[in-house]
C-alpha cells in the first residue's frame, strides 16, 4: 500500500498539469491567497486531515476538544467531500510511508523556491495548514534559505527550536493557558479566537490578525494575534473562542463587601472560559439608584463594545426596577451583549435565557400598561365628578399690565412682574 501511495503522489508533475506532488498554491486557500500580491509573497501550502479524522493517526497531538470541534478543516473548500478525501489520503500516506513523503515533500519545497525565483517573489510555506507536526524534526529545512517557512503550534517544545527560516506563532486554546502566558513572557507572540477583537489581552497589545496570513512579518512583540472565529468556531461554547467578559458586583452599606460576590463571579468566569475584561463595584450604594458610578462606566464601556457579556451575581445586585433592568438589558440586546446572572442561572444569549427575558419584558410591558389604564381611568372619574382638568388658568390683570407698561418696563419684565408669559403680555397691551 504505501509503495502505490508514493507512486500516486510522484506521477504529479508539470507534466500532468501538477505544479507539487503534496503541496498546494496558497491561492487556493482564502487566507493564505489574502495580501500575499501586494506583500510580493508566493506561498504554498500542506493541508492534511486533522487530529484523528484520517483514522491514520493523530497530526495534532495537542488539539483540545474545543479546537478539535472547530477545526477550519470544515471551512470553505473544507466542506467539499472530494477536498477532504484528498486530504485523508495525504495523511495516510503520512503515516504509511514516512520516508516517500518526505523525499516528496522535499522536491515539492525546492520547486516552490525555484518559481518563486523565477517570478522575483518570496517563496514562503506553510506546512501544518491543519495539522501540527514538527517537521524541523524531519527535514533539514536550513536547506531553503530562501525559503521562509512559518506555522501556527500548541506544542511548547517547539518554540525556540526551529530554524531561522521556520517562525512558529503559538495558538492559544481552552487547556493550555500556563503554556501561552509562558510563551508570551519568553518573547513569542500567540493568536487568539476573539468573539470581539479586544485593544488588549492579559496586558499584552492584540493585533488584527486576520488582514494576512504571514506572522513572520509581525514585529514589535510580543503580541497577541487576534483573529476572528469562523465556521464552525462561531458558534463555539467549549471556551476556545475567548469571550470579554465584565464583571458588576454592589453591596448598599459600607460595612458590606463585594468580595463574596467577586470570587464566585471570577471562577464562573473561568468555568466557562471567558475573559474577564475589568470588575465594577459600586459599595454603599442602594440599588434602587439608576445612577451609580461603576454601573454609569460599565454601561459607557457596554456602548463602546469592549466586552461580550456582562455577569452579575444576582438580578437585584444589578437593578432593583424591572423597568431600570428592562431598559439596560434591551441595550445590552441591541449591543449584541449577552447578560449573564448567576445565582438565576440565566444566560440572555442562550435560548432559555432568551425566553425569561421576552418574559420579563411582557410583565414590564403589562406592568407599564395596567398603570396607564389606571392613570386614564382616574381622568374619567375625575371628570365625571366635574373636576376641572389640567393646569388652572392664570388670573389675568389687563390694567395692571398696562401700568406697568406705561412705567416703562419691557414685556419681559412686565411678564415676570405679573407672572404670566411675554405672549400673553403682549396680547393684552
């Protein structure tokens, strides 16, 4: 099997209208074919079957279930059948034959510094499009210095143990949070899934990494490279796809504090894998106050969009008015923030917690209308009992306004002398 596998992949030449034998033109793939003209780059690139899918063996030996569940392995040309056979069947050749596909894998490399020559291009790769291998441990890569080879990895190993011409980005996931804030102390720069691109990460500056592709070209680190969730990542719960996420907490004495609150809000937060952007506490503070200083900035920041999620201990540590909490969260809905209360276990962006909301908002809309239906019949029996409504009118003194006229005080002063408006002044002269 393995000799027919090598002999399938060798036949791909020019010859037969194959540029490589495993490598593919970035152009074929939307991220790498992004900015790779106008930055005189032609990339190539190898897309294998993820983690376990070939049923070959594991090219990712530390995906976590979450990136496991969201590979981009599914994304665009990912979602044709034909696309990901074929890279079921590189990956099985992977495995079966290590040796044929890396003297493959090797031609494929001096062909594309060879065109990329050729056209005065840089000729750059990315060989773990979808997988994560450490192939510094399998090729001699310092034999294409011209060559610039980059790739994203979860394994800590790696880093620092690459070749000059191989730059490694670590990848950031649900599980392995000590091994990134570890990378970015030693001067790497890791990418992280954002629902919502924030300015910073864990103190460290976030750089829109979805404009290109190519992180070797990234300087002044290190950084953290934020990128935007896609296909199946957009729907992502497991923690993977990082959430901003604030916290408010309120106590209404001084002798009371919030940290009972604050700790558990904090290890919810991590349960769920969110990143807490910032704590807002407002103490000796009553709640029945629309106006508090730490709510005023956390909705100030809510409008700017610099979290995903507000996550309050209990509704009433928030609002104690259905119709102050009915207002902030329909802000929050059109914000496109979700509000999360943890003692009601209550989640807006999920659908129960979507469903409590509409009902909460039909109680306040049936609360506002049973007290108008109220103020509308006391005005029907106000008036069946022949109370005159509304403001009563003003006694008017034409003489007096005319005296006052005639002693030569202006219709402004005159109105303010008697009380009535500069129109009516003016009326009666």
């Amino acid at each position: 099997m393995s000799n027919s596998l090598y002999q399938t992949y060798a036949k791909r030449t020019p010859a037969r209208g194959y540029r490589y034998h495993l490598l593919c033109p970035g152009s074929s793939n939307s991220k790498m074919r992004k900015q790779s003209k106008q930055l005189g780059l032609d990339p190539v690139g190898l897309s294998l079957a993820p983690f376990n899918i070939s049923g070959a063996g594991n090219v990712c030996p530390f995906a976590s279930p979450g990136c496991s569940a969201v590979c981009l392995h599914y994304a665009g040309r990912g979602q044709m059948s034909n696309v990901q056979l074929a890279r079921m069947a590189k990956t099985t050749f992977w495995f079966a034959d290590r040796a044929g596909f890396l003297e493959l894998l090797s031609r494929d490399l001096e062909r594309a510094e060879s065109r990329a020559r050729k056209k005065g291009l840089w000729p750059v790769a990315r060989l773990n499009v979808f997988s994560d291998i450490p192939w510094e441990r399998f090729l001699d890569l310092g034999r294409y210095p011209r060559l610039q080879l980059y790739d994203y990895t979860k394994i800590p190993a790696r880093l620092g143990k690459t070749p000059s011409n191989y730059y490694l980005n670590f990848s950031l996931s649900e599980q392995n949070e000590p091994d990134a804030r570890l990378a970015l102390a030693s001067g790497f720069n890791i990418a992280v899934p954002f629902r919502d691109r924030p300015e910073q990460f864990w103190g460290y500056p976030v750089i829109d990494g979805d404009s290109h592709d190519y992180r070797f070209l990234d300087r002044g680190g290190p950084l953290v490279v934020g990128l935007k969730p896609k296909g199946l990542a957009k729907d992502d719960t497991s923690g993977f796809v990082r959430e901003e996420c604030a916290i408010y907490a309120r106590v209404s004495t001084t002798d009371q504090s919030t940290e009972s609150q604050l700790l558990d809000l904090r290890r919810y937060a991590d349960s769920r894998g969110w990143h807490v952007y910032r704590e807002y506490t407002d103490e000796g503070i009553s709640g029945t106050k629309d106006s508090r200083p730490a709510l005023n900035e956390l909705m100030s920041h809510a409008r700017k969009r610099k979290f995903d999620m507000v996550l309050v201990w209990r509704f009433d540590r928030f609002a104690r008015s259905t119709k102050h909490l009915i207002l902030a969260l329909e802000e929050f809905r059109h914000l496109g923030i979700a509000f999360v209360s943890f003692s009601e276990n209550i989640d807006t962006s999920s659908p129960l917690g979507s469903a409590i909301f509409t009902i909460i908002s039909a109680v306040a809309q049936l609360e506002r209308d049973i007290i108008a239906e109220r103020v509308r019949a006391g005005l029907r029996r106000a008036r069946a009992n022949g109370k005159r409504l509304g403001r009563p009118k003003a006694k008017l003194e034409p003489e007096r306004v005319r005296q006052l006229r005639a002693q030569g005080l202006s219709i402004r002063q005159v109105a303010e002398v008697v009380g009535i408006s500069k129109s009516t002044v003016s009326r009666l002269l």
